[in-house]
C-alpha cells in the first residue's frame, strides 16, 4: 500500500468523526431522517480505533481537516482507543500535538477517502514524525479486522512489523529455533487472519534477522485468553536501550482496547571475577548459558523470560551439556525484569564456601544516565579479599583526599546507578583502606577516560590483594554498556 493510500486511509477514519461533532445534527423532524448513528446496524457504519506506535510523536489531537473542534485529544504513545463508530462517506484529517491551538499549523495532514459500510478496522499511527528517509517516515496503517476462526486452545494474534528502523524480520512462535513467519518486511503485518499462540499460557515470541535468520532479541507475551484476537505491534527503536520509553517493544490490543506494552526479555552479560575459580561453564537448569569463561572474561549477552534463576557453575568441560556431578559453586539471581540489563559479577572464593566472602554473584541493573560531555563510571567493589575502599583521584601530596567521591565502599557495593561522571581526561586514581589514617593508596591506576565520553561503563575491582599462587592480582574490570554485545578490558595497576 503506498503512503499516500496510508494516509487517506488515516483521513477516512478520523475525519468522518465529524459526524460526532457538537452542530453537526440536522434538526429536521421529517420521518425520513436516519436513526442516530450508534443505533444503526454494524453494515450501515464504520467502526474504527487508533493504535498510537509512532516513537518520536507526541501525543495528539484529531481534528476534522477545517475543523477548530478537536475529535479525539490526547492521544499518547502506546495508546489504543476504543471502536468509533463512524458515518461512512469522504472524510480528511488534520494531527496536531495535544493542546496545540486548533488555528495552528497541523504536524500532519492526511489525503482524503472514502469510508465504506461494515468497515472494522484497527488503524496504527507509525513511523518517524521526524524521519530522515521516506523509509521510516510518518504513515498510517489501516487494517480491516477479518481474523479466522477459533480454534480450541488457542489465540489469534496479528502481529504487525511497525518499528521505523528495524530491518525486515522473522517471527519465531515459541523462540524454539524455527522461523514460523519469514521476510516480514518494514509496515507490513502477518495477515489479517493471525497467527495461532496457545492460550492461557506466556508464550515466547523470537524476532530473528539477517540471511541465517539470528536471533534478535525476543519477548514473553502474558497469557491471553481461548479465542481472542489481539493485535500486536512491534514498535520503537532498536538502537534505543530495551528499558528506555522509545526502545523497541510490542504494543498490544484486544477487542477490549489496550492490553499493555510488552518489553524485551531481560538480558544477563557475566562477568568471571572470582580469583580462585577456574574456567566455568554456567548452566540453569540443563541449559547452558555460558561456557569456557575464566577470570576476566565477560560473557555473550544472555536473554532468559523474565523470572528468577539459579545459576550452576562446573569446571569447563567439552560437550556444552550439564555434568553429572555436583556444580563446583551455585547462586540465585534476583527477579529479572522485562526491559533491562543486567551485569552479573560471579565473584568471591570457591575456597571458603560458607564464609563471608565465599563465591557469589553480584547483579548489578545498567541504568547510566545519558551523558554525552561525560564518562559515566558506576564503580563495583568484587575483590572479595579488599577492605571497604575509597578511591579518587591522588592527591599532589600522594594519598587519596578524605572527601573522596567513592567513600567507603565495600566488599558487594557499587556507586549510584546512574554512574559517576568523569570528563575526558587521563587521571591517576588512587585506591585507599577507608579506615587507613595516612590514607595511603594501596593501588594506583592510569586511566583515561576519554573513550568511554558518553558511554556508561562499570568499573569492576576484582582480583586479589595478595594473590596466592596463580591467582590474579587486584585489578579493574572496565565492561563497556555502549554497544551490543557489551566488552570488557582489564586495566592493571600501576608497579
């Protein structure tokens, strides 16, 4: 369909409004006038909705093109509106942000068509309103509603590709490996007879792309009722962070309306940092999640349904299936949440278990603040054999100031969230006991951190104080966020 068709499309559904329009009524009594629209039969009118799944819109109002009385107002990014039931005919519309004045130039302005009889239909408001190619630029789809027949058991889902700058895509029901819908390109949808989901159940839902079909990301669709039919619409942006309001995600809708936004799965990265513990596999469950990592080793981002899971670690062994015997170290993850990532530190010793500081995993949520005069560093304190530190920049006369910005840091901590932001610059830091009173540094590190200006990066300390045979020695982890998959590079201390 082109964007010219698109858009009269979008002018059959919202002009014809006027019809609702407070002085449109004809006052004449004569016997021939029709019934009002809500009481005539579905065959005589048109019943429409909105989909709101343009990322850089703002919410608006709909106008009747001419009109200076607003049909619909507010109408916000990730909104469904319930069905209007609309007076067929030739209509045309004017958008505009919410509030703006009505006498105001229109952000967007449809061509005109005519709406027919016994039209149901959902139309989707997508693509960039500030677009920089007609590839991804404004439009509107509108999709007649003809979903096939139930079928026991299951659900009807229509999934509609309307993310502007995501590339043609596959759709694997059940994440299982097998591509169910290939070649789905950019605006298009998967057939106005849907797709079957099992119902009842959370269903996982792939997105794959590329000529070998890789996975892109995935999602768990909440359980949905025998029989529904639902529209579901991927939207937002790739190149966003999953938990930012513009990330990509799915938009749903049920003959009901708005059944919610649905996040990607949560994503894990591992990072080894236990001095004393050798290369591992990871495995939940029978499934591996990682292998051959040894210390320092970040591992391929991992993306499970959301939920809470005990992680096993073996000593690395060839096959990529779970040994038999018992796991050399095992912990449980907090509750995983759709939308967000996460670094899991795995650290402490394998050769105190049951002490205080005996292997253990560190989650840490990424959520830098977007920064880009500065590195945001959000510092993580994983060497299990270091007091509570302070670390800054050395001062002239050697040691570590006492108003130092990470002040008694200890063994599990890190620094706030949003991470601590540091200019361009190369900086000697020093790390210092908290309770030393010379406030002497025990180690000091060249760092620059102009590569990282506006990224956000954790600094993991991990390692060491005194190492015992081949153990590694007190070092940072520098796990860069900025790009996917996420890297991490050592960064010893100075001798």
């Amino acid at each position: 369909m082109t964007q010219t068709r698109w858009k009269s499309w979008m002018a059959v559904l919202l002009a014809g409004l006027a019809v609702l329009a407070p002085g449109c009524d004809d006052d004449d009594d004569d016997d021939t006038t029709p019934p009002p629209i809500e009481e005539r039969p579905d065959e005589e009118v048109s019943k429409l909705r909105i989909i709101h799944a343009s990322p850089d819109a703002p919410a608006v109002d709909i106008y009747a093109a001419g009109s200076t009385t607003p049909l619909l107002t507010d109408v916000a990014y990730g909104d469904t509106t319930e069905y209007l039931t609309l007076e067929p005919g030739d209509v045309a519309v004017d958008i505009r942000p919410a509030g703006a004045p009505a006498e105001s130039a229109p952000v967007f302005t449809t061509g005109t068509l005519t709406l027919t009889p016994g039209l149901r239909a959902t139309a989707i408001a997508t693509g960039l309103l500030n677009g920089d190619s007609a590839s991804e630029s404004f439009r509107v789809l509108v999709l007649p509603e003809n979903f096939g027949e139930d079928q026991a058991g299951q659900a009807r889902v229509r999934i509609v590709h309307a993310s502007p700058d995501a590339p043609t895509v596959g759709i694997d029901l059940g994440n299982d490996g097998s591509v169910d819908v290939a070649d789905l390109e950019r605006f298009e949808d998967t057939g106005e007879v849907g797709v079957l989901l099992p119902a009842d159940t959370a269903a996982q839902v792939g997105i794959t792309a590329g000529p070998n079909n890789e996975r892109v990301t995935a999602f768990t669709v909440p359980p949905l009722p025998e029989g529904v039919e639902v529209f579901v619409v991927a939207s937002g942006l790739l190149e966003r962070k999953p938990r930012e309001e513009q990330g990509f995600l799915l938009l749903t809708a049920g003959p009901e309306g708005d059944l919610g936004e649905v996040r990607q799965n949560p994503v894990v990265y591992a990072l080894h940092a236990s001095p004393d513990a050798p290369e591992v596999d990871i495995f939940a469950g029978d499934t591996e999640l990682a292998g051959e990592l040894s210390f320092g080793d970040l591992s391929k981002p991992i993306q499970v349904p959301p939920g809470t899971y005990t992680l096993d670690f073996f000593a690395t062994a060839p096959g990529g299936t779970r040994p038999p015997d018992a796991p050399a170290a095992s912990s449980g993850t907090p509750e995983l949440v759709a939308g967000e990532r996460y670094l899991v530190v795995a650290s402490g010793y394998l050769t105190t278990q049951g002490g205080p500081r005996s292997f253990t995993l560190l989650p840490y949520a990424e959520a830098f603040s977007e920064d880009p005069n500065s590195a945001r560093v959000r510092v993580v304190h994983a060497s299990a054999g270091a007091p509570a530190v302070d670390i800054a920049p050395v001062g002239a006369d050697g040691t570590v100031p006492a108003d130092a910005p990470v002040n008694d840091l200890n063994f599990s901590e890190a620094t706030p969230a949003e991470g601590l932001p540091l200019p361009a610059a190369t900086v000697e830091l020093g790390v210092a006991p908290a309770a030393a009173s010379d406030r002497a540094p025990i180690a000091r590190f060249q760092l620059d951190s102009a590569p990282f200006v506006g990224k956000g990066v954790f600094a993991v300390a991990a390692g060491a104080l005194t190492p015992l045979g081949n153990q590694p020695g007190f070092q940072l982890l520098m796990v860069d966020t900025s790009e996917t998959p996420w890297e991490a590079r050592a960064v010893q201390p100075e001798e």
